[in-house]
C-alpha cells in the first residue's frame, strides 16, 4: 500500500509550526518517530493533505529537570529514555518501560509525545505516565497550558487538543525513594499490543497512592485515591491487602461485562502491586540543571 499524495513540511522551530498550523487549511498530520501514523497513512486510514515534520526542532527533543520535574520534550523517543541519554527521576521506572516498548527498532524511532497523542489504550506510557501523575505541556499561538494526562486523554485514540494547538511536553514528577512502584502488562508475545496493563505508584508512610488499568478499550480507569484498592487503607502490608473484588467491581461499573476479561485485567493489576512490594534500589537522584537534547 502506497499513502494518498500530501505535501511534507519541515519547520525549524515551534514558532514557525504554530504559526502554519493557524493559517492551514484542509487536514494535516504532524509525525515524529511515525512509528503509528506511518502505517496509518499507507493503509489511507487518513489521507491529509499535509504532512509537518516535526524533529527538526530542538525544544521538542530536549530534557531538562525543573525542580522535582523531568521535562520531556515530546519528540524525545522510547530509546532514549531507555539509554539513559535523558535525567531520569523515578529511580529506573521509565527506563524498565521504555526498554519493554514493542521491539528496538520502534524504540529507537517511536516518541513519548507521539505515543500519548496517539492514546492507543494498549500504549504503555499512556498507562505508566498516568500512574506517575504526569502532566502534559500543551503550546498554541496564544500561550501555553497544562493538563493532568489523564484529562488529556479523553478516549481511545482520542485527547484534549484544540486546533492549532501540539503537545510540546511532558512533565514526570519525581518518584520519592519511599514510594512503591509497579507496572505489569500482558501480551501474547514479546513485541505485541498489550491485553492488559496494570500500574501502581505507592506510598505507604504516607498512606497514599495511584493504580490504573490500561489497556481496556477507552482512556485507562484511573484511581487517583488507591486506598479503595487495599481496603480503605495503604500501609507496609499493602500487598496482602490487595482487594480483587474492588478492582472487578471499578471495571464492572467502568462498562466491562465479561467476567473473563476483568479477571485477566484484576490479575494483571494484582501482580503489578506484587511487584511493587518487592524490595527495590532506588539510585541517588539527578541533580544537574543542565539542559539536556536527545541525541
């Protein structure tokens, strides 16, 4: 399969892609790493007439620490993020991620920001990053604006972009040494989409903490308050006091009827609190303030 003819555009900084953005007219597409609008675009499941290279501007590939904050730009890849070439504040979480993102190839081209516009339910950072407690930069001709990622995305396949408007970057709080962490997805093999994702930041000294259930057909079914998961409260024992019945009883009010398909999301959900009771290193955090581009 051959793409519909378009015109292809390459812009040198955000300014000029914001500025051809307001004054386009007719469909256009913006692509990065292309690892899904490629083959969308062979298949004419989309036929724009324009086509905006975004990876020629630097903002969009650069890194930085702001306080607590890893600041990805949104062409920053999967590969990158795995390498290390990035700060990373979560102690190796969104290294062990990226590193299990479809095969290296796709890594090595593939974009956090493309990833999360894209918001295929069965994506991993749309999952992960959700449970981190992201936030997404969001740029347009009149300013900039901040979204909590799971207002981003709003559905499958489906976020929160006005016309005229990108998504520059993404915004990772830090991950405390104290916090638990765990993130478990279940494929049929290595490299496929994901049938289920499970992912949960914890912090029981303070007794708080996110879950969320991904790959279910729509935005994932976060529980910003995941106390209702371990019996109304999250402590050292949190493990043990895991609560099935809750997380089938979320997806159930959440539209998903067949049992079998709770019961392989609740048991996904399950291993990722497993996993997060495990014993884990946290390296030292990352101090520089340096400004960081990708190679």
């Amino acid at each position: 399969m051959k793409p519909a003819p378009f015109a292809f555009e390459r812009p040198r900084d955000l300014a000029a892609l914001l500025d051809r953005l307001a004054e386009v007219e007719g469909a256009v597409k913006l692509i990065a790493g292309g690892q899904s609008l490629g083959p969308m675009l062979n298949l004419r499941l989309v036929e724009p007439g324009l086509v905006i290279d975004i990876t020629g501007i630097p903002e969009l590939r650069q890194a930085r620490l702001d306080g607590d904050s890893l600041v990805l730009g949104a062409c920053v890849t999967h590969a990158d993020i795995e390498d290390g070439r990035v700060p990373d504040v979560t102690g190796g979480a969104m290294a062990r991620v990226a590193s299990a993102i479809a095969y290296r190839p796709v890594r090595n081209r593939g974009t956090v920001g493309g990833s999360l516009v894209h918001a295929d339910p069965a994506a991993d950072w749309v999952t992960a990053l959700t449970a981190l407690g992201a936030e997404v930069e969001i740029a347009g001709r009149s300013g900039r604006r901040r979204l909590a990622l799971e207002d981003f995305v709003t559905g499958a396949l489906d976020v929160a972009l006005e016309p005229g408007e990108i998504l520059a970057a993404v915004r990772i709080p830090a991950l405390p040494p104290s916090a638990a962490w765990g993130y478990v997805k279940h494929c049929a093999k290595l490299g496929e989409f994901a049938h289920a994702i499970g992912a949960v930041r914890l912090e029981p000294g303070a007794g708080t903490g996110r879950a969320v259930i991904g790959a279910i057909e729509r935005a994932p079914l976060l529980f910003a308050d995941a106390r209702p998961l371990f019996g109304g409260r999250i402590g050292a024992d949190f493990a043990g006091r895991f609560d099935a019945a809750a997380a089938d009883a979320a997806l159930r009010s959440a539209g998903m009827a067949d049992p079998v398909d709770r019961h392989v999301h609740v048991t996904v959900l399950a291993r990722a609190v497993a996993q997060a009771a495990r014993p884990a290193a946290h390296p030292a955090p990352v101090t520089s303030q340096r400004l960081i581009e990708a190679a």
